[in-house]
C-alpha cells in the first residue's frame, strides 16, 4: 500500500513555488509557480472550513491550507503572506472583503 503526498516549496527570495507530488519513495516536481499576486483567507460555506489560498498570475489559485479555526487559518496566511512579500486578503465575511494591514497585525 502506497500513501501519495503533496508538499509546497516556498522560495521566498525568487518569489517562488514549486510543487512536489510524491507515491511512496517516488517525487515528481510537476510545476513551477511564479507571478504571486497574494493571499486570501476564506470561510468555505459548504466544508465550514477556512481556506488559505495563493493566488497567482490573473486569477488562478492554489489551496494551500484548511482550517477549522478562523485565528489559526488567519494567523498562517499571514505568515505565507509575510513569507513570500505579498498581500493578504480578509475573505471570510462574503461580500466583505478587506486587505489586511499587515503593519498591524506583525
């Protein structure tokens, strides 16, 4: 039995993401992501989950994270935010969005 995995590498210099799936002892690197745009923290209403996700070039996304606990979900999307240099977006009140003021919220 195989398990299959996926991890996320953040190269916060480039300002890039790589990829990496992995089925058992086998990695595969299937892309590059380059072009960050930024963060948003969402309430998915049918999972009642809060989604981290990475938005890049116009308006693709990659998921990057689920929460159950909104200080949690919020508190790594800022971190990746901070990480990676780009802005955060508040989405978890629909048709309430807000930038984050990261300055506040070191």
């Amino acid at each position: 039995m195989f398990s299959s995995t996926r991890t996320i590498l953040f190269e916060s210099e480039k300002k890039v993401i790589k990829i990496q799936y992995s089925v058992g002892a086998i990695n595969h690197y299937s892309y590059k992501i380059t072009d960050l745009k930024y963060i948003s923290v969402f309430l998915n209403p049918s999972s009642k989950q809060f989604e981290i996700n990475l938005w890049y070039k116009k308006n693709k996304h990659i998921k990057l994270a689920l929460f159950k606990h909104f200080e949690i979900a919020f508190d790594c999307g800022l971190k990746f935010s901070n990480i990676l240099d780009i802005d955060l977006l508040d989405a978890t009140q629909k048709g309430n969005f807000k930038w984050v003021d990261k300055s506040n919220s070191q």
